[in-house]
C-alpha cells in the first residue's frame, strides 16, 4: 500500500482533502473494482482466484526487479517468474507437500540460476531472489491452501476482509486523530491512534464473520482481528523499509491511485499465512 494510505497513517493532519495528494474517489473506486474481480472469481470458478492472484504476484515480481535495479541488484527474475505460478497451483490442486516441494525446487533454482554470471555479488543477489520468493510465492501460497478447503472461497472472502477492514479503520482513525506516530523513521504518517482504529474495525469485522459466516465462537474473531492487525500493520512496516532502503515512493504505477501491485498486497501477504493458520486452528481444514 501507499504511504498515504496505510493503516494507522496522516498522524500529522495536513490541509489537502485527501490527506495524501490521492484523488480519493478514483482510489476507492479502483479498489472496489479489484474486490469485485476477486468475488467473481471465488463466486463462479475458484479456480480462477488462483489465476488472478498468479498474475498479481508476477507483476509483483517485475516490480521487485526494478526497485531491486535502482541498488544495482540483480534478482533472477525469469525462475521466479515461472515458479509463482507452479507454488501457488501447486498447493491449491495437490495441497501442503506439493507446496513445499514446489517451493524447494525453487530455491534451488535460484541459487543455481545467478552462478553463470560470476560470483561477484552472488550472494547479494541470489539473496535478494530467495527474499522476493519468500515474500510472493511462499506468503500466497497459503491463501491457495485455504481455497483448497470445502469452505475456501469463504475462508479466502473472510481473508481479504479482515485486511481491507484494518486498512479502513486505520486509514479513518489516523485521518481525524491521528497525532502519535508509531514509526516516524519507517512511516512517518503511521499513527498509533490510526492501530486502534485497525483494532476496532478489523475486531468487529471478525466477530460478525466468525459468528455469522465461518460457524465459530465470536472469541475467534477478536482474536483473529487482534492478530491480524498487528501483522497488517508489520506488512506495511515492511513494505516502507523496503522503499526507503530503495530510494522509492511507490513500487509501480499500474493500479490508478494506488500504485503498484505490490503496494496494494503489503499487508495482504502475511495475513495470508496468519489467516490460514488461524482459520485451520479454530476451524480446522
């Protein structure tokens, strides 16, 4: 997600309307348009889910080549490119083994695909290969297995709402109160009022899907809520680290008003293991 846009952000108000020089309207309608395209899918052939988010993620990929490039790292970008796809198909027809053997076979390939260019930087860059792998691949391919379950395209809808919960709370909250930065070296507009505003919201939300939607205890929802708050929020920590390391403002320009896809997937990607193994504890698989 964007910097202007994270949960818990603008913990120091400015005077622009949107707080963060988006046109808000074009951001929310092409956010409501991505959710639709995720409901359509897991509505008609869950299959396709499947397909869109192998997509995303190898856009996502790309992404990570060039901001990589602007520190002169080289990610092996076409074994990542082709084992994306392979992860995430592979856990969602043949399920946990399958996914980590695919996994496996990724990361070797990439240690062995940098070694004809030479072994200088090799360890930078095939690192940097793992890390984009753990973080795309590795972090959806959890999300593959909760579609797998009877109830996936349910346990996936409860999933991306939980997030999108905590980014509309965090975003509201921060926006008229937020006053106490909770990293202002990472995310200067992250504000602790903007968290509890994430807490709130992403908390009621689970309650009703628990109660009402997944068959659980309401107990469940607040602590999925809790949880994954504070992993959204590390997602987005993470994702600023990156760009500032990097020298960056935005991961692409591809998504109107929002940037890149990878800046729209930061905190979707850990809540997407956390998810998965909360659901499977509480709901079983």
């Amino acid at each position: 997600m964007t910097d202007s846009t994270r949960p818990g952000e603008a913990a120091v108000k400015e005077s622009e309307p949107d707080k963060g020089g988006r046109n808000v309207p074009v951001a929310i309608g092409v956010g409501v348009l991505l959710g639709l395209l995720i409901l359509g899918s897991l509505l008609w052939v869950k299959a396709l889910f499947i397909v869109l988010a192998s997509v995303a993620l190898m856009i996502g990929v790309t992404e990570l080549q060039r901001a990589f490039a602007n520190r002169n790292v080289k990610i092996s970008a076409l074994p990542l490119l082709i084992g994306t796809p392979i992860v995430c198909v592979a856990a969602f027809w043949h399920g946990e083994q399958a996914f980590l053997a695919s996994f496996a076979a990724l990361f070797l390939v990439l240690l062995v695909w940098r070694m004809p260019s030479g072994t200088d930087n090799y360890v930078r860059d095939t690192t940097a290969s793992v890390f984009v792998a753990c973080y795309l691949p590795l972090m959806l391919g959890f999300a593959a297995l909760m579609l797998r379950t009877d109830d996936g395209p349910i346990w996936i809808i409860a999933f991306v709402a939980l997030t999108i919960s905590s980014d509309i709370g965090g975003f509201a909250a921060g926006v008229l109160f937020g006053k106490h930065p909770m990293a202002p070296s990472i995310s200067p507009k992250k504000s602790w009022e903007g968290f509890a505003g994430s807490i709130i919201a992403q908390v009621a939300v689970g309650v009703g899907l628990f109660v009402w939607a997944l068959d659980g205890s309401w107990w469940m929802g607040v602590v999925a809520g809790v949880v994954m708050t504070i992993t959204a929020t590390l997602g987005d920590f993470v994702e600023s680290s990156i760009k500032r390391d990097l020298g960056i403002k935005d991961m692409g320009s591809i998504v109107p008003e929002h940037g890149g896809i990878m800046d729209r997937l930061d905190s979707l990607l850990p809540n997407a293991f956390v998810a998965w193994a909360l659901f499977a504890a509480f709901l079983g698989t």
